[in-house]
C-alpha cells in the first residue's frame, strides 16, 4: 500500500486506523531490520515497538519531501540505536583500519537466509558497522554518530567485519567442495 498524504495527515491527528494502516504496512520490514542489530528476537521486537512509538510521535516532521518509507525507516534506526545504546556494552576500538579489496559479493550462490546467518556470526560491534554501511547505506560519519565512536572506528569495525565474513564464505565453500567431491 502506498501511503498518502492523507493517511500521514490522519496520523498526525491521531486517528488510529491511520496508524493501523502505517503498522501493518511496514511492521514486517521494519522488525526485519531490527532482527539485523539485535541479539536476541525479544530486543528485536522492543526496538520495534519503540521505533513505532518515535514514528508516531515524530510524524508532524515528515515534509513529503523524499519518500516515506525512507523517512520511517531512518526513525526506526536512530530508534534501534537508542535501544542498543541503552542496553548493549561494546568495548572501544580505536586501532587502524587496513585497505582490502572491493565489496563483498555473494559469489558462492549462498541464500540470502545463509548470507545472514554468516553477519550474524560476527562480534555484534563488526556486525553493526557492517549492517549499517554495507546494508544501510549510512556513511563511517553517520555510523560514528549513531554510536558514539570516531570515524576511523567506524572504517575499522566494517572492514574487520567483511574480512571476517569474507574469511567465513570461503570457508564455507571449502566445506561444500569436499562435501561435492565425496559425494556425499
């Protein structure tokens, strides 16, 4: 469903079928998201929830310049990174980053659920970087602020982070050629 104006104007005057309507159109994306920072589904949910409630308090703000879903989706990080800074502990990084190859690329025709579950496997402070440039978008800048650590961390994190996950890959495409070459 497209969000209209309309709908936008019904939520800022609190109509809740309004805000029925902005929920059920974008709750599924939006958890998916906070699947990708949390630790645990619980957390997830609560950023959510959380995230919902900023959208619905904040929504006077939205111009309708850009689109919506972009709007709801930038509160609901900022909304994720409030929670995380609240509830999670990360220790400080401040070593220097070293320069490695392009992007990362699903050259081994992994699904996307296996693609995920390799992010997930990383420390959760590599994860978030990585999610957050690599996914997002978000700029080392953004992500410094978002967090509350220095740019150059924010380099360090996300390439230590694809090393990781490049490493991981390779891994598991060693594993599946033995396995291919056995037979079995």
């Amino acid at each position: 469903m497209i969000i209209t104006k309309d709908i936008v104007a019904r939520v800022q005057n609190r109509d809740r079928s309004a805000c029925k309507i902005i929920y059920d159109t974008y709750s599924s994306v939006c958890l998916g998201i906070c699947l990708r920072y949390a630790r645990k589904r619980v957390d997830a949910e609560d950023m959510l929830q959380d995230g919902f409630l900023e959208v619905f308090e904040s929504i006077h703000t939205y111009s309708f310049n850009g689109s919506f879903e972009g709007w709801l989706k930038k509160v609901i990080v900022n909304q994720v990174f409030n929670y995380i800074r609240k509830n999670y502990k990360f220790p400080s990084d401040t070593e220097e980053f070293e320069h490695i190859g392009s992007t990362i690329q699903n050259e081994h025709g992994l699904e996307e659920r296996e693609l995920l579950s390799v992010i997930n496997s990383i420390p959760e402070k590599y994860k978030i970087s990585f999610n957050l440039h690599a996914i997002d978008a978000y700029s080392h800048k953004e992500i410094a602020c978002l967090l509350g650590i220095e740019e150059s961390t924010s380099r360090s994190q996300f390439l230590r982070a694809r090393n990781m996950i490049i490493k991981k890959l390779e891994e598991i495409q060693i594993f599946e050629n033995k396995i291919s070459k056995h037979g079995t």
